[in-house]
C-alpha cells in the first residue's frame, strides 16, 4: 500500500547503524555493476513472501542465471526507513518493494530509482502486459520499476448463503441491490466493513463507477470531496447503511472466518484475499467472487479498481544492470507462470498460468473487453489525503450520518495538501 510513516530520529539512526553493518550488496557472491548474472539482493517489506520469491530460483537461473539474496522486513516503518536511508549509500538495492502512486512519485521525482521504459515496451509488445496497468507506472511519459503483482478488488460472496437465498450473480447494479434487499429481509446482512484500515472499497466503487473522471479530478486535486456530486454519491451510500446493509463496523473477528459462517454474504476485497478465505478453511466450493457492477449503467466499460505492487531497482545500486536484468524477466510468462504457482492470486501477464481456476477465470474476464481499471484509493490519492480519508470514512461506518462533515475533514487536508504543492 502507498501509506508511507513518519520515524523518530532514535529510530532512524538506529536503522542507519543497521545498514552500515549488513549492507545492501548481499556479499561477495553478488554481481556487481554492469553485470547481469549472478546473485541479486533482494529486499521486501513481505518477509512472510520470502520463501515464494526464492523458490523462483531455479527458474530464474535457468532462464537468465539470476537468482535472488532475500531479505524480508515485518516492520513496514523499518523497512521505508532502510530503503530511503540506502539510497544516500553506494550500496543501494539492485531489486526492492515499493508502492505505487505518491510513495513511488516521490522517489521518481528525485531521481532514485532506474528507469524501466525499455522493458515495459517489450512487455506491452509481447502481451505480456496491458497499457492499463502501464499508467501506474509512468511519470512524464517514461515507465519506472515493474509490477511485483496485481490484485483486483472485487466481490467474494457466500455460496451456500446465495443458493439458500436463491440468488444468482449480479450483473448490473439494480439486481445488486435487489440480491441486498432480498438477504436483509431474510435475515442476512449483505456486506461487509469495518472502521480501520480498509474503509475505502465501497466509496471508491461509488466514485469511479458512477463517473470515472469525478473519481480521476479527486487524485488531482480538480474535484473537491466536498463536490454536490461526491455528496450525493455517499448519500447512495448513506441510505444503504440505513438500510442496514453492512455489518458491525467494530467487530474483531476475522473476516474470512466471518464470511464462512455468515455473519455477511458478501465482502469488497483484494483478489488476494482467497488466500485468506483458504486459510480459514473454505474452498472455491464455498466462495465465489465476480465483478462488481457499475454504478453508472451507461458507461461504456465496467471500472475495476487494481492494486499493484512495484519491484524497483535503484539507479545507484552496484547492482542496477543485474536488477533490470531480473525485472525484463520477471515480466515474461514463464516467470508469472512460476510466481502464481508459488503464491497465488490473478496474473498480470495474460500468458502466465493461474493455478486456481476461479482467479484464472476472472483475470481472463477483467483482461477482456468491456472493463477497465483504475488505481485503487490507497495509491490513487496523495498520502496525507488517504490518511485522512480512511479515518474519516471508518467513523462513517461507525456511526454513519449526513456525510458532509465528513467530507469537510477530508477536503481540508486535501486544500492543504494541494495548496503545499502549488
């Protein structure tokens, strides 16, 4: 996610202390400037991920004789710490994690991080990759970093609540409500939310497919929360939580695990969240999940919000040539093909095998005609402007009500933000 957190100077000299001792090299064994074998450093706020990204290796070495030195942070604070503190060294990442929107701007803008136009145009030429997600990735006409992964946001539903309720999948945004209305009164809450962290799905849905520019002007800075427009976009979303809707906002309990046994019938999520649904002990018999329905029936394509992760490498790094090197490759099919065997989820590439059917399924649909896709809100909106928001619209869970004074708290940090950058 783009969020990006503020350290105490205690923290960070610790972190600079660190880095002097281990480094970013990775050793003896790794390549150094200008070459494109060998063992490449690797570093990623994913730790829990380490061990899929390594059992890439062989793959990896016998495709282009790279294989991957992970190092994996659980601190996401520690980890921007090091990343950005690295840059000041001549030790600085051949391969790292980062986040899309304001959080890669902001290193792309100082010039930190390699430029990859090059690989991306290959990509697009192949089909490995579309134009889409391109734009997530590119400043001033030229393409940094490439995607470590995608995640679509879409509905994963109940199928023992649907077949009960004798509901079938939505295909447009009445019978949506309709399947809601019909669960409620059956006893059923339709959806899921909470009041931290992931408070944003429902509103940006609202936004971007009731009018994708108004959800575009709000990344901008040219359309204001506080528009008649967006106002009356979260009285649709007003209503439906006096409909009675969504479920506790406080609850504790996991969301996977809720879904399993029904404390909802519904939940918005990263296509990742399968993982966590497995985890939780259901299966693809058990869940399924479509595309939401647009809001707005006229528009010409259905706007699908994405998440996508970046793996950068830094223009100073000892080790720039060997980590473009690994990113040209880490682009193609067979490396895709590799990755989602080991970790799951829909594939950016449209070559690549999905091991799961359900995901390989709705990632060849949203790659299809007739959808389109737009940066979700953590990476879409500046990061000041996000924090706000999500605290903001997680009390409108809480306690919803006129949605204005809410609004207002957002937009002031938008006017402050923008007014910053003038």
């Amino acid at each position: 996610m783009a969020i990006r957190r503020r350290l105490t100077a205690a923290t960070a000299a610790a972190l600079i202390a660190a880095f002097a001792l281990t480094g970013c090299s990775g050793g003896s064994d790794a390549g150094g400037e200008g070459e494109v074998t060998g063992s490449l450093s690797f570093y990623t706020d994913k730790a829990a991920w380490k061990p899929d990204f390594e059992s890439l290796n062989d793959a990896s070495s016998a495709a282009v004789d790279i294989t991957l030195k992970t190092t994996g942070y659980s601190d996401a604070n520690q980890y921007d710490a090091f990343i950005k503190q690295s840059f000041r060294t001549d030790k600085s990442p051949g391969l790292f994690t980062w986040h899309t929107g304001d959080s890669l701007k902001e290193l792309v803008d100082e010039g930190l991080v390699a430029e990859t136009t090059d690989i991306w145009t290959k990509a697009i030429d192949e089909g490995w990759v579309s134009e889409d997600l391109a734009k997530s990735y590119t400043f001033d006409g030229k393409q940094y970093c490439v995607p470590m992964n995608i995640a679509y946001w879409v509905m994963f539903y109940n199928k023992a609540i649907f077949a009960d309720n004798g509901i079938e999948v939505p295909t447009t945004w009445d019978e949506l409500n309709a399947d809601a209305a019909k669960l409620k009164d059956a006893g059923v809450t339709p959806y899921y939310q909470t009041s931290v962290l992931f408070t944003f799905q429902w509103f940006q849905h609202l936004v971007a497919s009731t009018d994708p520019d108004l959800y575009a002007g709000l990344t901008t800075g040219e359309v204001k929360y506080t528009d008649p427009a967006i106002v009356d976009i979260m009285d649709v979303w007003l209503e439906e939580q006096d409909n009675g809707w969504f479920s506790d906002a406080g609850s504790s309990t996991d969301p996977a695990v809720a879904l399993k046994q029904g404390d909802f019938a519904m939940i918005n999520f990263g296509t990742f969240f399968a993982g966590n649904l497995e985890g939780a002990g259901m299966t693809s018999d058990d869940y399924g999940m479509f595309v939401i329905p647009a809001v707005n029936s006229d528009l010409s394509t259905t706007p699908v919000a994405v998440e996508s992760g970046p793996l950068c490498t830094a223009e100073n790094s000892p080790q720039r040539d060997l980590g473009l090197a690994y990113a040209e490759w880490w682009m193609s099919a067979d490396a895709q093909t590799a990755w989602n065997a080991a970790h799951g989820d829909v594939a950016f590439n449209p070559k690549a095998e999905v091991a799961d059917p359900a995901l390989a399924e709705l990632g060849t649909q949203i790659a299809g005609e007739g959808y389109s896709l737009y940066d979700r809100f953590f990476e879409a909106m500046p990061t000041e402007i996000v924090t706000t928001a999500i605290e903001q619209f997680g009390a409108f869970n809480a306690n919803p009500g006129d949605p204005l004074p809410f609004l207002e708290k957002i937009q002031a940090t938008a006017d402050k933000y923008w007014a910053e950058q003038e």
